[in-house]
C-alpha cells in the first residue's frame, strides 16, 4: 500500500504491442516496489470507464509524468492522435508554460534512436531501451523522483582570499580571545559541544577571576552559554562563536 507522502507519476504510453504493455507493467511495478506511487492505465482504467477524465485526473495528481517514448510514441505525439495526443494537449497547455518545470520525464525505449515529442526535446530524458544499462538508468530514475541525486555539490568552505580589511583587527591582551581560542580547541578535539568549566581553569593560564570576567563577556556576546549538568558547570559554544573561531582564524580552514 502506497503511503501518504509517497510521490506519484503517472506513465504515458502508446499500447503497440502486447510485449511492450507488458514492459511497461513491469515499469510501474517496480515503481512502486521503490516506493513510487506509479499510476497505470492497466490497473486504474476499466471497461466503461471514462479515458480522458481519467487522463485528466492523472496528469493533476501525479508529482512527475513518465513519457515512455517509442517510435509509434512520438508519432502520435507530435500528430496530435489518439490517446497520446489528448495527453499532449493537456500537458502543453497546463504543464509547458512553465519552461523551468521538470515534471515531465521523457523514457526512452526504442532501440537505436532517443526522439522524443516535438515538445520535450529540450528535456533531459531516461535512456531504458539497453539491457546492459537498466539498472543504472532505473537508479537514475528513481532517485529523480524521490529528490535524491546520487551526487550533491559539496558544502562551499570559506574564503581564503578575504581582503585584509575584512579580517578583524585582534586587540592585544584580548581576555575574550584568549578564552575562546581554549574553548574552540577544546570543541575540535571532542565529540561533545560541552567544555567543562573546571578545564578551562586548569588549561587558561590566567587568574580564576580574570577567566570568570572573560567568560561573562564571551556570553554577554552570545558566544558561548553556561550550563549546568548535575552540579557541574559547563560552557556551549553557540553559532556565534563558531563564527567568531572562523572570522579569529581560530580553526585551520583546509
């Protein structure tokens, strides 16, 4: 059964042959073993059934529209004939204003050629016509309809060519940056966002009172916040604070 949040796609087809209505069976099948709510003709549709409210309907509700292009396919497509041409027109009017939009997939299944209708050949389409390369292009398919890619651009780190007048000017004796060059070490070399108090006064190198003053001024500037966790004092580093380690150059960048 089909979740709630499951995506669906609704699959297009022209019925040329029998073998190839089977394949398409098979298509939206394993869709929907990946967790895709395919949307078929063969299991939605009966006799007495109205077609083009049930076009209507599935094109409306579907989140992606596979097009399984073969050459008969693309014939009809672009001649504006039967079935396949009532989708077209649905599709171009309601869908293809939108020249960004992505919900329309073209699959290509015939052998030897990838066309595809007049309409969509400027769309990035799913090449299922080889055996020795369907598992790959299914992957691919999959993961398009689910948003997620198997690669991801990686996080941008920071710039190391920022001009020296952006970088702040450190004071000299500066109590705060002293303080939290120890609490961002003490951050990197541990798993836990919680730096004991009693360490920081074993490891400052300054007078309790002066590290308590500088502690205060730390939280004053929201970078760090005190905690206590069964009678013992600890300090969490903030977000601010990261970026104060960041823009301090407290932290190696590469």
């Amino acid at each position: 059964m089909a979740t709630d949040n499951a995506p669906k796609v609704f699959l297009s087809y022209s019925h040329d042959s029998q073998e190839h209505k089977r394949w398409v069976l098979e298509l939206a099948t394993r869709l929907r073993n990946t967790g895709i709510d395919s949307i078929i003709d063969q299991w939605s549709l009966g006799p007495g059934d109205d077609i083009p409210h049930f076009m209507e309907r599935s094109l409306a509700a579907a989140d992606r529209v596979l097009m399984v292009c073969t050459d008969n396919y693309v014939q009809k497509a672009n001649s504006g004939t039967g079935g396949v041409g009532y989708e077209k027109m649905i599709v171009t009017a309601d869908l293809m204003k939108q020249i960004n939009s992505n919900k329309i997939i073209p699959v290509i299944r015939q052998g030897g050629t990838h066309n595809v209708p007049t309409f969509l050949q400027s769309k990035y389409f799913v090449d299922l016509s080889r055996d020795d390369e369907m598992e790959l292009e299914f992957d691919n398919l999959a993961r398009a309809i689910h948003g997620k890619p198997l690669f991801e651009a990686p996080p941008i780190s920071n710039n190391p060519f920022v001009p020296v007048a952006e970088t702040p000017a450190e004071k000299t004796g500066d109590g705060v940056l002293k303080v939290m060059t120890l609490i961002v070490t003490q951050y990197e070399s541990s798993t836990s966002n919680h730096i004991e108090y009693e360490l920081l006064v074993k490891r400052i190198g300054m007078s309790r009172i002066m590290l308590d003053h500088f502690l205060t001024e730390a939280t004053n500037q929201g970078l760090i916040a005190p905690e206590e966790i069964m009678g013992n004092l600890y300090y969490v580093l903030l977000p601010p604070g990261r970026d104060y380690a960041i823009h301090h150059k407290l932290i190696r960048i590469f």
